[in-house]
C-alpha cells in the first residue's frame, strides 16, 4: 500500500434535509474529517449524489467529491460503484452504512449501526434480510475492519454474523455542539421557532419514523389513554397513520404532528418540551435522547437493547410493550421539581460529555491509519 493513502468514502446517504440517525453519523463524520485530516498524506475520495449536503460545502484540497448517478440504495449502484472503485483505485473504502460494494474486492471498512434487519426480520422484505444474511456478512468476514456505534450492536454482529470479536470496533455517536438549554437561546428565535411550527408553549414530545419498531403507536395509546393535560408534539412520516390511531382511541387530546424540522431548531423544539419519549423496541445507539439530554430535557426510553448502555442512569427506563410503565414513566418525568428528575438532567449534562462527533472522527482516521 503506497504511503499517501486514498480513502473512498460513501456518502450518498447523507441527503439534504434528512436527520435520521445514519444520515446524521455521515454528515458528521465528514464535516470533522475535514477538520482533523486537512493536508495530511491521505486522499479522500467522498462518493455523493446530487442532492448531497457536502454539494454546500467548502472542502479541503485533499478531499474530492465524486457525484454518482444511482443512490446508495439503488440495485443499479453496485454496477456503477465497481466501475468508480476500478476508476480511482482507492486503498480503502469506508461504508457508513449497511450498503457495502458487493462486485469490488477493494479493502474493505464498514460501520454496522445495528443489526434490526435480522433481530426484527418480520418488519423487513425477504430482499433486505436476504442481503444482510447472505451478501452482507460475507464481506464483512474479508472486511479489514467493522465499526459500531455500541457494545450491544457490537454483540449483536457477532451474534448474527458469527464475526471475530477483534475485528469490531466500537466508536459511539456524538451531540452536536448546538443542543443546549433554552436558556442559550434568544426569546426572539423561541418566539419563531413557536410560531414556524405553530407550536404550545409547552408539552410532550416524541419522534419516530414508519418502521414498527419505533413503537410510536404505543406511544400514541399510553398517551391517550393516560390522565395527560399537556399537549404531545410527534414529529413523525406517518402523520395520517396518527390521526387513524387517535381517532381509534376516541383521543380528544391535543396532539401537533410535524413532518420537518430544520437542522438549526432542533435544540428549541426539545427545549420547549417538559419530557421526551424514546420507546423504541431495537436501537444500535439511539441519538435523541442523548440530544434530549444536551437540551436539559428528561427521557423516558427502553429499559432494552443499546439504550441503557447509551444513557446510564440518566433516564426515565420502562419497558415498551407496557402500556401502564410508559404511562407511569410520563407521569414520573413530568414532575420537573422532583429531585429524581432533576438528578436526571444535572448528572445528564455530565454523562452526555462522553459523546463527541470530533472524537468519533478520530476515532475513525486511527482505524485508516492503522490500515496503511
């Protein structure tokens, strides 16, 4: 391997206006890249689409952006990717997520976030746990190196996939330096950020996409079903699916869906909330409550998988499938005066610390460097 190193790295994910956790860990991973690994002897390669976010920005010399014509998730892209591979010829490439080039021999890095498409196969296509049971976990046998965001998912590999442990690496997620307490802000951006979204002044939040897993509608029935005053704000792509469930629960409640929020406000929408509910049944890590915590905010989360490992002791823990402990937890953390929650938030600001998106970047480039 020569000494200047070149590194192609997948970043079709990372599309404008998505903050799901995976598009997020990309963003972040390149944005500090170009921070630490600026002039230094190795050459990036950063394969994108044309609705990328690092379009936007202003990169390194070393850095070069490729923009491919198939997304990350097209059957179409692999042909493409081995061509852009035989093109570039790069010692290394870096798969952030579970998409990995499957015609390439090229050495291979691939960061695995969880392993939900196997644990909770019945939520998938056979055309998606196939890949995982059959492509997938062949390549990540020759891979040089896996990355994962938690020791749970790092067991769960090894678990599924029958992987040598020595192989996985376990570099967590960050917090994004701008999720602070309310306080940080100015009363003008709070005044419009409760306006843009036509907000409460205060209440309940959630989020969580369409996949089962993320057990909204649990949430959605703990929530109508309990003797609840404040408002619950759900931020969520299955908006028609929520007014279904609450017309079901016969719920005259007030409930606020949103579908969007930009990047710059989350910190305020979490700000303004009194509590946060993650109840998710399967997380690799889990971004937001840690999010939540930044922003001076008690969770209540699963007592399951990754999350205990990602929090602490620095939530509300209840068990998902029990309609009365979600319940019992909502009525716990909206108790803001108590001194358990506030043991929850202080101690929360201190564990949180642990959470770097720059120290996960270099966490990564040790992983490059130690392959050159």
């Amino acid at each position: 391997m020569s000494s200047k190193q070149a590194i192609m790295i997948d970043a079709r994910i990372a599309i404008k206006n998505s903050e799901h956790g995976i598009a997020r860990h990309v963003k972040e991973l390149l944005l500090n890249l170009f921070k630490i690994a600026s002039g230094n002897d190795k050459t990036y390669f950063i394969l994108i689409n044309n609705d990328n976010v690092f379009l936007d920005e202003a990169l390194p010399s070393n850095f070069k952006l490729i923009i491919l014509k198939n997304s990350v998730f097209s059957l179409k892209s692999q042909i493409e990717l081995f061509f852009v591979i035989k093109k570039y010829k790069p010692d290394i490439f870096h798969s952030p997520q579970f998409i990995v080039p499957l015609l390439s021999t090229v050495p291979l890095i691939a960061t695995i976030h969880d392993m939900n498409h196997l644990a909770l196969g019945n939520n998938y296509s056979f055309i998606k746990r196939f890949y995982y049971q059959f492509f997938l976990q062949r390549k990540l046998k020759k891979a040089k190196a896996i990355i994962t965001v938690s020791n749970f998912s790092k067991q769960e590999i090894i678990k599924y996939f029958n992987i040598k442990p020595e192989l996985i690496h376990v570099i967590y997620n960050g917090v994004q330096n701008n999720f602070k307490p309310l306080n940080f802000f100015s009363q003008e951006k709070i005044i419009s950020v409760l306006k843009k979204y036509d907000l409460p002044e205060k209440y309940i939040f959630t989020l969580g996409n369409s996949k089962p897993h993320k057990n909204l509608a649990k949430v959605l029935e703990s929530y109508c079903l309990g003797n609840f005053n404040l408002p619950l704000v759900i931020l969520t792509n299955i908006k028609e699916q929520i007014e279904d469930l609450k017309q079901n629960y016969n719920c005259n409640k007030e409930i606020k869906t949103l579908t969007y929020v930009a990047e710059e406000d989350f910190p305020i929408i979490y700000g303004l909330s009194k509590i946060f509910i993650y109840v998710s049944l399967y997380e690799g890590f889990g971004l937001p409550p840690i999010e939540a915590a930044a922003c001076g905010i008690p969770s209540i989360v699963s007592n399951t998988t990754s999350l205990p490992e990602i929090m602490g002791n620095n939530a509300i823990y209840v068990d998902p499938l029990k309609l009365n402990e979600i319940q019992a937890g909502i009525e716990f953390g909206l108790q803001t005066e108590s001194k358990e929650v506030q043991a929850i938030v202080k101690n929360g600001f201190t564990w949180i610390q642990k959470y770097s998106w720059l120290e996960m970047a270099k966490e990564t480039l040790h992983i490059y460097d130690s392959l050159q």
